[in-house]
C-alpha cells in the first residue's frame, strides 16, 4: 500500500495515459471502526473486480482541526495507527490530502477537480457516503459528483453506500467518541472491532507511584488524541511482544496535587522494569471508578490494592 501526499503524485506515479485506471473512496475514517472496515472492503472488492487501483482519499490533519483550532482530545486513530488499520484492508494506495484553510473554501466543484476528478479519464468508479458533503460551506453532494463525473466522463460510475449498522444501531466515529468520553470502555470493542487503546512513549514523571508500591508509566499524551473520562480502567499494556493486566488511571492526580492537564498513567501488575522512553500500548477494557481525591496517602494506597485486585478478578472470569 502506497501513500501519497497529492493526486499530482499519484497519477504521475504511472505517467502514461494507458497507465492503471483507479477507484476512489473518500472520507476521515477516524477510528477505522467496524462500519468503517466493512464498507472498505466492499469497495476493495468492486475496484478490483474493475480491475482498477483502491485508493482512499483522507485529510491531513483531520478538519476538525482547521474548523475549531481550539479544540483537543478527539481524535480515535492518530495518522500512523490510522495507516496500519488502513494496510490491513487490502487498499492499494492511500492519498492524504492536506488539509488547510485555504482548502476548506474550495468551492464542491473545484474540491472535486482538485482531489477525485483530476484526471477523469483514469478513473472507474467513485464510492461516496450518502452523508458526505464537501466543499465550501459543506455545498457538495454526491448528486453533484453525478453531474460532474458524467460530463467529464460518462464511463465513471458513481456508487453510494450507507453508513454500516449493527443490530439498528448506526456506527459512526461520533457514537464511539461519546462512549469513549462517557468512559463506557466495555461498549466500545462491539463498534470498533478492538478495545480502544493508545500508544505512546513512556515519561518521566516524578515516580510517586513507586514510592508507595505501584509504580507507573506515565503516557506522553498529545492533545488530540481523545481520552476517556477521569477515572481508574482495568486495561491491558503492551510492551514489544508481551501483553501485561495493567491499571490505568486517567486524570489530575488530585491527592497530590491537581494538575491542569490530563494524565494517563499505567501500572502493570507482576512487572517491575524501567520502561522510560519505550513506546506502549495501552488498551482500556472496563471503567472501575471515578477519579477519587482521598484525605491521605494511605487511603489511596488501599484503595490501589482494591483496584488490583478487582483487575485479577476480572482477567480470572474470562
């Protein structure tokens, strides 16, 4: 799988007009979550059967971004995670497009001379979402890619397809950020395929957790990525190859002192190696408690010991 940074890149890739023909899909696919996989696949299928390239069209970073500057922690695959989902889907190329300003005032037509319409006469069919707007003031629909597509070449087939359900339930990116936001952790691997998970170098912090016996790593967090709600999780810490029960708590730390930042810190239960600077993955399986000020250390310290415990509990019913 390929990844290009412009359609000018990708068509001249394959310079000769008699090069490959394509086949397009386009959208954030944040998360690639279970409706995400399922419509990809499909598309994959059809473009091959045309025997054309799949590509994915995406945006760099997500527009979200550029529509609200301010805000932060909402983003469920960062863009390198995002293309080992992607690669597992059998693409063949994905085009990110940069995402700007500028480009967010494109009008629908030029958005689309610009991105699926750039070379019209390499291209076999275009799979679009039937809630996918685009273009300036979100003005383009699928019913003007028909018209475009159909003057510049009336071989292109324009397919729709829906948003992907499970049992009535529609999955978007939207319902598994308010569930990850809600902190219904249990929820989530039914709409993504997988337990919500992040990873990240570890941190130094200032390594209170081994003073009291349970000492953790400290996540380094970038401010887009969306975090569960405050609290303490049973979750699962991979490190290389090896897979750890872990307890993980997300928040300010507020029996020592409350932070204006949120922090994920992460104790891996049996485990007692140095872990600064190695990248982690952790998975977050079920909420146990809120984020808890206690009146001292010793409270929090039995408290920890109930959280532990709770989490072997867990892992031995399975």
């Amino acid at each position: 799988m390929k990844v290009y940074q412009s359609t000018r890149d990708l068509f001249s890739d394959k310079a000769t007009k008699e090069g490959p023909f394509y086949s397009f899909t386009i959208g954030n696919f944040d998360g690639v979550h279970l409706g995400h996989r399922h419509l990809l696949k499909e598309f994959v299928k059809a473009a091959h059967a045309e025997k054309s390239l799949a590509v994915l069209v995406t945006f760099t970073p997500h527009p979200l971004k550029i529509f609200n500057p301010a805000i932060a922690h909402f983003l469920l695959s960062p863009l390198e995670e995002k293309r080992k989902l992607l690669e597992d889907l059998n693409l063949d190329a994905i085009l990110e497009i940069p995402f700007n300003r500028d480009f967010s005032l494109l009008s629908p037509e030029d958005f689309l001379q610009q991105t699926l319409l750039f070379a019209p006469e390499k291209v076999k069919e275009i799979h679009l979402g039937d809630d996918f707007l685009f273009g300036n003031n979100r003005r383009g629909d699928i019913h003007l890619l028909r018209q475009m597509s159909k003057k510049l070449n009336p071989q292109i087939k324009v397919v729709e397809f829906s948003e992907f359900s499970l049992e009535g339930k529609r999955i978007t990116s939207t319902l598994l950020r308010d569930l990850i936001k809600k902190g219904e952790l249990a929820h989530v691997p039914r709409y993504l395929g997988r337990p919500y998970s992040l990873s990240s170098l570890v941190i130094k912090e200032r390594g209170r957790g081994r003073t009291i016996g349970f000492p953790t790593a400290n996540l380094s967090l970038h401010e887009d990525w969306l975090v569960p709600s405050r609290g303490v999780y049973i979750s699962e810490t991979r490190r290389k190859e090896k897979i750890y029960q872990s307890v993980t708590n997300v928040g300010i730390t507020p029996t020592f002192e409350e932070r204006l930042k949120i922090t994920i810190e992460t104790h891996l239960l049996d485990f007692d190696d140095d872990l600064y600077g190695e990248k982690i993955e952790v998975s977050f399986l079920k909420k146990l408690r809120g984020e808890i000020k206690f009146n001292s250390v010793d409270e929090l310290v039995e408290q920890i010991q109930k959280d532990v415990l709770s989490c072997r509990d867990y892992f031995k019913a399975l």
